[in-house]
C-alpha cells in the first residue's frame, strides 16, 4: 500500500476506536430504544407492518435483530458499528480519490468522515446503514465509470441503490432517483455517456432488490400496511413542507448570518490576497488565515455570545453548512451549462455530484430544524467539496496557484474533521442531558 492509503486504514481504525468510546459515553441515544423493541419483537416471530406499526423501512430493524440474535448484549452492536464506520472511511475514501485524482487531497478530505457518521451514532441505524449502502453503489458507480462494459459493477451499483430505500426510505429512495436520473441526463448530454445496455444492467440490479422486497411484502399481506406506514402516515405528521417556517427562520438567525459571514469571508481572504500571490509567505498567510483564523475567531465569538455552545452548535453549523451545499451545487452546475454552451466535452462524472448533494438535502429535510443527522452525511458534503475542488482551474486563475489549492483543503480537511467531531460529540452530549442540556 502506499503512503496515503496507509493513513487512510489507521485513520479508520483510530475512528472506529472514536466510535467504541462514545458507546461509554451514554446508554444509548433515543432512537437506539426505538430499533431495539421491533427487533425484539421480530426475534419473538412477530413481522413489522404485519403485526405492527413501524414508520421505517425495515432493513436496520431486521440487522437489528441479527445482532441481538448472536447474543452478548451490546457486543455485537458495538463491533457492528465499529466495522461499518471503517467501511464507510475506505469507501469514501476510494471515491474521494476517483474524483479528485489525487491521494493525498483524497486523504484530507476522508478526515471529517471520520468524526461522523457512526460516531455520532454509535450503534445500527437508518440513517449510517442507509449511507453505507449509497456508498457501495455510488463507489461502483465511479468504478463502472472508468471500467465500461463491466456489468458486474453496473449491476451491483444499481443493486445496492436498491437497497439503501430499505434501511431509510426518505434519503435511500432519494438517491436511487438521483442514481438513475443522473444516469439518464448523462445518456443525453455527456461525451462518454453510458450505453443503454449499462443503464438496463443497473436497473435490473435495482429490480432484484425491489421485487424481493415487494415478494416478500405480498408473502405476509402486508403491502397496503407498510405504504400507509412508512410513507403515508410519515407524509401526514412529519411533512417537509410543514418545517420551512422553522428551516427559514434557523437560516436567518444572527448566529447563522454570522457563519455565512465567516464562510464568504474566508473564500475572500483566499481568493483575495496580496499581490504577486506566488510568494509563499503570502500564500501561506492568506491560507491560514482563510481556513484557520477566522473559524478559530467565529468559535471563541459564538462561546462568548453563548456559552452552552456545544449544545446548541448544530444550530450554528448546520446554516452555514446549508449555505456551501447549494453554493457548491451552484458551482458544479454552472460548470456543466459552461461546457454544454460551448460545446467543451462534458463527462458523466461531472453531473455525479448531484447525487450526493439530493441525498444531502433530503436527510436535512427530514430532520428539519433539529438536523441532527445532517452529519451522518458527511461522505456526500465532502464529495461536494471534492467535485468543487475538481472544477477549479488555478492556471487560469491569477490570485493562487495549484499549490495554494492543496494547501487550503488539507488545512480544510483538518479543521472541518475537528469541527464535524465535536458536533456529534454536542449530540451525544444534548441526547444524554435532553431534559436540561444546561
């Protein structure tokens, strides 16, 4: 192995070493009671939707089960995390790499997945077994990409896409329409656009997937049950729609202008230095101030402005974190009508990121303003960070060099994985002292 992927595996290990020392932390987060009494019940015969209600996708609570069925507790939950959290890492990673072509850059960006996902949620969940999943297919994706006329990698992505839905229905049934819809705008628009051949071999992974599933609905009578439960029922109590107000007025908060401030700032402070930008010392200083300093100033400003910061630090995070993704998406999409007016060529991978980033936006819609789970997706911000990164052409740009671009986003890297890790331990924090978080 070479050197990065090197730091990648020990990465991953100290991660999921993170992971086994939030499970110590607390007893468990709320929605672990709420996997652990259907597997229970499934493991005394029982079926979800036929003999009761369950507003999930059963996958995590199936995986759940299994777990417990092995006996020792929480052992197996725990080592299950662990494991899953090291998967996500190499996984990510190996996406990372394919869409920046660099190792070392790839590396940097893996470090906030590292302080997510699975350390936010130390246990199986919808929302990290989801990922996992999305991962496995958007990797095979990339990897299909490069490698055509392999149907095996076709087939599997489109599998895998399939089964994301089971394990959460909102941001897996997200993705397969992202999956399959960037497929076909590529059909249309991209140079190296994918056969129809390749596009069938996709779906008939995603039908196996699906018509298992759907067998087996139709196996226990329970399909009209399980529609009215997950997606029905969740529609009527829990509709997206119903938190704009709180999205909107979370987005215009003052702490909230104040990180659109700090992040705009900071992209400034880059892209604005002093003259003759090719000196290092210039560079360097304006790199560090961009990505180091002014988050530093924005931390200390909001711990005096409110000193339960760690508490309430998704609030802070989670609007300027909103703001980049769209930003981001901008950017990607800018770039893809740049080329399609001028008749530059135009890869599939360059519509990819569109996938990650509806994936994004459809697990902070579910969550609405309490977003707790937006980190989970961390994969899926960075690989926004990664196709942004991909984009940007300092040779045609005068204010910095390429130099100057690996430099910001390893310093990036660094800093986002420390701000990403103390948000899930804020989380871990807030669920334990739910009734005063003080």
């Amino acid at each position: 192995m070479n050197r990065p992927t090197i730091y990648v595996v020990a990465t991953a290990l100290v991660s999921a070493t993170l992971v086994y020392f939030m499970t110590d932390r607390i007893f468990g987060l709320f929605d672990w009671t709420y996997h652990a009494e259907p597997a229970y019940r499934v493991l005394t015969g029982e079926l979800p939707y036929r003999d009761f209600f369950l507003v999930l996708t059963p996958g995590v609570i199936f995986l759940f089960a299994g777990l417990l069925a092995l006996g020792g507790g929480n052992i197996p939950l725990v080592v299950f995390a662990m494991v899953a959290q090291i998967v996500v890492i190499l996984l990510s990673y190996d996406a990372l790499r394919r869409i920046v072509r660099d190792e070392k850059i790839a590396f940097f960006l893996v470090l906030p997945v590292a302080g997510a996902v699975h350390v936010m949620q130390p246990y199986p969940s919808y929302e990290p077994s989801a990922l996992l999943f999305i991962l496995a297919s958007f990797v095979l994706l990339l990897r299909a990409l490069e490698r055509k006329n392999k149907w095996s990698l076709w087939f599997f992505a489109g599998f895998f896409a399939a089964v994301a839905p089971l394990f959460k229905q909102n941001t897996g049934g997200v993705y397969l329409m992202a999956f399959f819809g960037t497929l076909l705008l590529a059909r249309f628009l991209a140079d190296d656009r994918p056969s129809w051949k390749e596009i069938v071999l996709s779906g008939a992974g995603a039908s196996v997937a699906a018509f298992g599933f759907l067998i087996w609905l139709l196996s226990i009578g329970a399909l009209e049950n399980f529609i009215y439960q997950t997606y029905v029922f969740p529609g009527e109590v829990r509709s997206p729609l119903k938190s704009v107000p709180a999205l909107v007025k979370m987005y215009l908060a003052p702490h909230a202008l104040l990180f659109y401030a700090a992040f705009f700032g900071a992209i400034a402070a880059f892209a604005l230095k002093p003259l003759k930008p090719r000196r290092p010392f210039a560079s360097r200083a304006a790199i560090l101030f961009a990505f180091v300093v002014v988050p530093l100033c924005v931390g200390v400003a909001l711990f005096v402005v409110d000193k339960h910061v760690a508490y309430n630090l998704r609030s802070y995070i989670l609007p300027a974190s909103v703001a980049f993704m769209f930003a981001a998406l901008a950017f990607v999409l800018a770039d893809v009508y740049r080329k399609i007016k001028r008749r530059r060529p135009l890869a599939t991978l360059d519509l990819v990121p569109i996938a990650p980033f509806l994936v994004l936006y459809a697990s902070h819609l579910s969550q609405g303003p309490l977003g707790t789970s937006f980190f989970i997706e961390a994969p899926t911000i960075m690989f926004l960070v990664a196709a942004v990164y991909r984009k940007i052409e300092p040779e045609k740009i005068e204010l910095f060099s390429a130099t100057d671009l690996q430099s910001a986003m390893k310093i990036f890297g660094v800093v986002f994985a420390l701000y990403v890790t103390f948000f899930s331990w804020s989380v871990i924090r807030w669920a334990y002292f739910y009734d005063d978080p003080r």
